[in-house]
C-alpha cells in the first residue's frame, strides 16, 4: 500500500505535527514500507501454528511493597507553580 504526501498530511494534522515537505515525503515513503511489510505477513499461512496468546512465560513483576521515607513538605513544594501555606495552590475546578 502506498500512502500518499496527502495521506501523511492528513495523519501529521490528526496527531498534531508540523513536518516540512521533506519530511512529509520521507514519512510517505517510511509508512508505505512498513505498510506494505504488514501486508506481506499477510499472506503467511499460519494455519498450522497453534493460537499463541503469551510468548513469553507469565511471571509477577511486581515490586516488594516495603515502606519508605516520604518527601519532605519543603521539597515536595520546591518545583510546585503555585504554592500557598505549604500546600499546593491550584486553580478552582467549580464554581459556587
């Protein structure tokens, strides 16, 4: 599948991109490729392949839950905008 500059336009529009008109035919050419590798696996036959739903074993990669020291109210508030009375200040979300 060949996508087209007007394509890659459309798509950099939706996602909010400024690409030059290089970079817009650097793109098209890029996707085009990848959509039509996409396509090739396609035409695989995996008819004979079981349904694989994990590749890889299931493991629990959670951390140990173990407490820690906190932040200090003083550097917790260092990068904060807005601060007031060691609490962070923000604005208003309703009006009464």
């Amino acid at each position: 599948m060949h996508l087209t500059i007007d394509e890659v336009r459309h798509v950099a529009e939706l996602a909010k991109l400024r690409l030059s008109e290089a970079e817009l035919a650097l793109y098209a050419e890029q996707l085009s490729a990848i959509l039509e590798y996409a396509a090739s696996l396609q035409q695989v036959d995996t008819s004979h392949v079981a349904p694989t739903p994990y590749v890889l074993p299931l493991v629990n990669v959670m951390a140990v839950d173990a407490p820690a020291p906190s932040l200090d109210n003083d550097t917790a508030l260092r990068n904060a905008p807005d601060q007031a009375e060691g609490f962070f200040r923000v604005r208003a979300v309703f009006e009464e």
